[in-house]
C-alpha cells in the first residue's frame, strides 16, 4: 500500500469512529491503551460498559436505529 493510500485508509477509519459514541471511544481507548491482564481488562471492561449503557448517548443510539436516522451523540 502506498503512503498516499495509508493516509486515505486512516483518515476514512478516523473518521467512522469520530461518528461514534464519545462515551463509548474513550472508554475503549482506554481498554486498548491499559497494559494489563486478561481479568483485570475483563473487570474493566465490565465497569466501562456499565457506565456506557447508563449514559444518555445510549438512549440516543437506540432511538436513532429504530428511528432509521444517524444518531446525535452528545456524549452524557
């Protein structure tokens, strides 16, 4: 893959998780960052997913697919 081609591919990823749930992407950032193990991340990510399904951002992202409309993530 040429440079050119790297850079495009990047940015088209960059770009469909900017679309996602702030909430959501901090966490996960999170999770991946954290060097740790297997049951300490599972524990974690446990407690993130917690704190995720608790947020309004939940609530919108529901709604937006039953509603068949990108969902308008305000990240709360």
């Amino acid at each position: 893959m040429k440079d050119e081609e790297l850079i495009a591919k990047a940015e088209e990823i960059a770009i469909t998780i900017a679309q996602k749930g702030p909430i959501a992407v901090k966490m996960v950032k999170a999770l991946i960052n954290e060097n740790q193990e297997i049951k300490e991340g599972l524990e974690k990510e446990i407690a993130f997913f917690s704190k995720c399904f608790s947020s309004q951002d939940r609530l919108e992202g529901i709604n937006a697919f039953l509603e068949k409309r990108k969902p308008k993530f305000k990240g709360i």
